[in-house]
C-alpha cells in the first residue's frame, strides 16, 4: 500500500540518513524522497512516497519517526486532500523536421521546451505522478533517452477536516 508521508525536521547532517534507515529496517520501499528548505531557517521538510504492507505498518514508521531527535513533526498525508507535484526533465530523441510534431504533443501536458540540440530535445513537465507517466507514455514512441524525476512533493490542502482515521504526530 502507497504511503505519502511528510516529515519536518532540522537541518542538521545526518537526518536523511537516520530517517531512511527506519524505512530500510523494517523494509519499506521508499519510492521517491524529496527533500528542501521550509519558511523556516534551520528547518526542512521531507516527503516520502513509500510502500508499506498495512496501515499497522505505516502507523508503526510514523511513532519511529517521531522518536528521532531531530524530527519535528510527522504526517501521513495520503487519505487527505492534498496537492502533489513532481517534476520531471526528459530527454527525447528529435530531428528537427519531427519537433514541430513534438511541440504540439507537449502542449495540452503545460510542458515546456527547455534546451534543443541538434538531435534531442529536453522537456519539462511538472504535475502528479499521473500526469508525468502519461506524457511518458507519449513520448516513448519518438525515443526517449534519458528521464529524471524528483520525486512528489505533497501538502495538504488548504483548512480541511482530518478524516476519523487520519493520524497526525507531532512534538511541537
């Protein structure tokens, strides 16, 4: 089962690799991890997309979390409203005479042409995961060279009610 959940922590070195330990010892896959600075300073805020085998589990990685010194607070944001985003940057064979082809593909996507070569163009797409494998799906017939993707970034949506089961920690 998917899991996205939410950590603010301090930014001191050696938290990710605390806290992704959790995830290796009880062996959850972390399928994507972003990281970056928050509004405050001193302060950053991660996003784990991982597979855990039950909520049980999931409920058991958030009290581990809670437990290391320097996490802040910790959320499993995946049964709220959220806005979720991902970034992706791919590499797509083309030849000039094909990018006009290619230019109106991308288009309806709000993806954009970053840099053109003589045989490849590199396109940016953002949008939830969804929307990334789509235009992936798309472009793989014009041969795509290369893809990299950061993984989703989540928030919760604006005031909302927590939904009955929905479980937040937090130590602040």
């Amino acid at each position: 089962m998917k899991r996205i959940i939410t950590a603010t922590v301090n930014n001191r070195a050696g938290v990710l690799n605390r806290i992704t330990g959790l995830f290796t010892k009880r062996d959850f896959n972390i399928e994507s991890i972003s990281v970056g600075h928050t509004e405050t300073e001193g302060i950053s805020r991660m996003t784990f997309v991982a597979n855990v085998e039950d909520e049980k589990s999931a409920e058991q990685v958030i009290k581990q979390l809670n437990k290391q010194i320097d996490v802040l607070k910790v959320q499993d944001i995946t049964d709220q409203a959220t806005v979720a985003r991902e970034l992706a940057l791919i590499k797509v064979a083309s030849a000039p005479a094909s990018r006009n082809e290619l230019y109106a593909l991308i288009e309806p996507f709000r993806a954009t042409i970053v840099d053109v070569s003589r045989d490849s163009v590199i396109i940016q797409v953002t949008g939830e995961s969804s929307k990334i494998e789509a235009i992936l799906d798309l472009l793989r017939p014009y041969g795509v060279k290369e893809v990299m993707r950061t993984g989703t970034i989540a928030f919760p949506r604006g005031t909302q009610k927590q939904v009955s089961h929905q479980k937040i920690s937090s130590i602040l």
